[in-house]
C-alpha cells in the first residue's frame, strides 16, 4: 500500500513541475549540470521586514555582534563535525546513513514525515529570509526584491524561499553590517530552533507524557539485518516490561536498560506474551548494544485533544531539529552561501583581496570536499 508520505510527495513534485512550466517566462534560472535553482522574484514581505526594522532598529545593531559571534562558532561546529565524520567514515568507525532530508524513506535519506517536513521548511524559510531583510533594513540596506525559489534536480524537489538585498551595496557596507546581514538567517534558525525545543521540553512534553501508559513499551517494528530480537522469537505488538529483572514502564527507561549493556551480553527480557533470553548484537550503524526494534508507549488517552497536542509535540520537536540543522549548514564556509560569505567578509578585513579570495576559494574546496564525502558515501 503506497504512503501517505509518498503521495504527498508525488503530487508536491508535480505542483512545483506545473508551477515551473507555466511561470518559467517569469522565473530566473541559475542551473549546473542537472541541478538548478528557478527563483520567481517578488516585493512581499518587504513592508514587514522595513516595519520591524524601525521598531527594533536599536536592539538588532545592538544584538549585531553577538549574532556574528554566534555564526563563527556555529561555523567551527559544522566544519569540526563534518571533519571528525569524513576521518570516521574513511577509518570504517562509523557508516554514514544520512544523506538529505526528504519526506520519503530510503537509502541515505533522513526520513521527516511529510507533514512535519512541509510545515517545518515554510517556518524555516520566513525565518531564516526574513531575519537576513530585517538586519538589511535596520542598517539602511536596500532589499530589492523577496521571492520563491524552487531547487531541483532535472524535476523540482525543493521548496523555498529568497530575500535579495542591493549586492552592489551591500559589498561596500562596514564590515559590521555585512556579516550581520549574512549571519542574520542561520543565527535566527539556531536561536529559535532551541526555542522551539523549549516548547517542545518544558510545556508540551509535561503535559503529553500524562497521556501514555507507564506499564511497558510495544513493538512496533522489527529492524532489518536480521536483528537480535527477531531470531528470539519477538514479534510487532508484544510489549516489554521487564529486562533483567527491572521493570520498564517507559521508553526512557528502555532506552537506559539498553544503554547500559554491551554488544554480546545476555539479556533476559519479559514481554506480555513470554519470556526470552537474548543475546544483544552490535549496532551496525554504531557499534553499540543492539536489540533491533522500534518501541513506542502505549496511548491511555485516546480523545481528538491528546492527538492534537501529541502532534503539535512533534511538529516542534521536527522544527528543532530541522531549524538547527538548517542553521549549521548554512554557516559552512563554502561559495555563496551565507557561512561561505561570511568566511570571505572576514579574510577581506584583515588580508589583501587577492589573497583573501585565494584563501577562500581554496578553504570553500576543501570543506565542499567534506562534505560531499559525508553526503554521498551514505548513498553508497
């Protein structure tokens, strides 16, 4: 039976096929090889931007260098960590299984369920585009156009969004004011993704943890690679209530028991239908104890409010991870996106242009190299 995912997905695709076709008169493309960016340019959100711009003008040139600093460090955080993983991957510590993040599920995809997937980039976008006009504004920056850009790969796949300050002006702006306008999105994405896991931690959780059962965890699914629990005889449905001797009542507490043990040990695990004695394998993706099922906590409240708030948790569970990861990737320190520009600003300052361009684009290949290993050995 084909998802729900899939056919979300399938007709998103087709949407943003039709919308390139008819419109592409109106659109400007930016291609290379397969790959291609339509951008339809556009003044909305422009009057928004100008508005919060005069209101908060004081507290964003304010807040500028600490939005600066936040982007540096997120930058020596993504190139530290793409580098640590190229070393793990070339090493075979550590097998890359993510590739892109996609509403679908395969091979080197980061699954994100359609919905989540949706909502969260459209969030993402305002903020992220929105935060770069308003630093724009604040410093008497023109932004000349907004718009929506569709990214894809022969057919559209991609959804997304642009704010387009004056270039010309914006390269000859103070230092200052540059990497604040650059800084800007990804800083914004970063500050409020862990807002959201605010939300996400002390107010929705509190309250939706009341919903679940605390007597055990169900199986949901098995994994693939002929896991542990499966040649034991544990099949989808049965729940766990008990791993050597010490009751479950939740998938914290799953997780713990299980954390706490080593690839080969022995396990002695009750479910609601028997009892087995289980030999814990190595996790291939880790190395670590592996059991080899999906578990979740039973619904005691099953009413329209208790979905509600438990799919309202996970959008900003979805909006955390989603907005922190967007917010790392775009300070890497590559060509024209927003940590590439920000690399270059700051060579500009303190070197001769020359030199600053020869050390930025060397840099932008090395870390493109990164990063490519990290994204396409997961397809592999």
């Amino acid at each position: 039976m084909v998802s729900f995912d899939t056919i979300a997905t399938l007709a998103l695709v087709i949407i943003l096929s039709i919308a390139v076709i008819f419109n592409r008169k109106k659109l400007t493309f930016h291609r290379f090889w397969i790959f291609y960016a339509a951008m339809y340019r556009s003044k909305f959100g422009l009057r928004a931007m100008d508005a919060i711009a005069n209101k908060f003008g004081p507290l964003i040139r304010a807040s500028t260098p600490w939005i600066i600093a936040l982007g540096f460090i997120g930058m020596g955080v993504v190139v530290f960590d793409l580098a640590r993983n190229m070393i793990k991957i070339l090493s075979g510590a550590i097998t890359p299984s993510v590739g892109v993040v996609l509403p679908i599920e395969a091979k080197g995809v980061f699954y994100v369920p359609f919905l989540f997937w949706i909502i969260s980039i459209l969030v993402i976008l305002i903020l992220h585009e929105g935060a770069h006009g308003i630093w724009a504004r604040a410093f008497k920056l023109p932004v000349k156009n907004s718009g929506l850009v569709v990214v894809g790969a022969i057919i559209p796949i991609i959804p997304g969004a642009f704010v387009e300050p004056d270039e010309k002006k914006l390269v000859r702006a103070k230092t200052k004011e540059q990497l604040g306008v650059y800084a800007a999105g990804p800083a914004m994405n970063i500050i409020t993704g862990f807002l959201f896991l605010a939300v996400f931690s002390f107010l929705l959780v509190p309250i939706t943890d009341k919903f679940y059962s605390n007597n055990g965890v169900t199986v949901t699914e098995l994994m693939d690679g002929n896991p542990p629990a499966e040649t034991a005889g544990i099949t989808v449905g049965e729940t766990i209530t008990q791993i050597d001797g010490e009751k479950i009542a939740n998938a914290e507490e799953f997780s713990a028991a299980l954390t706490a043990k080593q690839p080969g040990d022995n396990v002695n695990i009750i479910t609601t239908n028997a009892v087995y004695d289980i030999t814990l394998g190595e996790n291939p993706e880790n190395k670590k104890a592996w059991l080899g099922v999906f578990i979740e906590q039973p619904l005691e409240n099953t009413s329209i409010f208790a979905y509600s708030l438990i799919w309202l948790k996970d959008l900003f569970w979805w909006l955390f991870l989603l907005s922190l990861g967007v917010g790392l990737f775009n300070l890497v320190p590559i060509g024209p996106i927003d940590g590439g520009r920000m690399l270059l600003c700051a060579l500009q300052k303190i070197t001769h242009d020359v030199h600053a361009n020869r050390i930025w684009k060397s840099v932008s290949l090395l870390i493109l190299g990164i990063l490519l290993t990290n994204v396409l050995v997961a397809f592999v």
